[in-house]
C-alpha cells in the first residue's frame, strides 16, 4: 500500500485485476470497478487523448504453481502465449510513441 501511495502521489495510476491479453476492456472494467473516482476520471481522458504514454507489467508469469513453488519452467509455453497475448493486446491503449516495461525474473528456474 506504501508503494501505492507514493505512485499515486506521482501522478502514477495503478490498477488491479487487468487482464493483460485483454488490456482495453479489462482496463475498462477496473477503472469503473474503482472505488478511486480520480484515477477513473485520469484514465477516461488517457483515452480521450489517445492512450497511455508507458505500461509496466512486473513479473508476469501464469497461475504461479501448486503449493508456492515456482513453476515457470513446467509452465513455459503457457507463458510465452500470455506474453504473446500482451504484445498484440496492448498496442491498443497506447500512444504512438509509447513505451512498454516488462520486468522478469532475473535468477533460475527463468
């Protein structure tokens, strides 16, 4: 909540339960599921002007394993398609000069 509210304070909009191979829509519905009627009226003009300037996805990986474990290795194909899914889905809410950030992981299982 901390990390949050210093984004928030930097004019960063942070939203939850977006579907990243379904981006517009599912940013849509998050936006007006919000209870933060700011970050619903700053997303309704982003796409007014034409989409948003950078999207970041931290650590995108699918179901995450049984029982905590890390399972990407198990899972690579299912998350090469997510990610493939992302890539042709987010161009959509984007401006023309635009950036995306995709973190991953950076030790093994990767």
């Amino acid at each position: 909540r901390e990390t949050i509210a210093q984004l928030h304070t930097l004019g960063a909009v942070v939203l939850h339960a977006v579907d990243a191979t379904r981006v517009e829509e599912s940013v849509r519905a998050s936006v007006a599921a919000s209870p933060d009627s700011a970050s619903a009226h700053f997303v309704n003009q982003v796409f007014k002007k034409g989409g948003f300037d950078i999207v970041v996805w931290n650590f995108p990986c699918v179901t995450g394993g049984k029982d905590g474990k890390d399972s990407q290795l198990a899972e690579i194909e299912e998350n090469k398609a997510l990610m493939f899914a992302f890539f042709k889905s987010v161009p959509q809410v984007l401006k023309t000069a635009a950036q995306v950030h995709v973190t991953h992981k950076t030790k093994a299982p990767f």
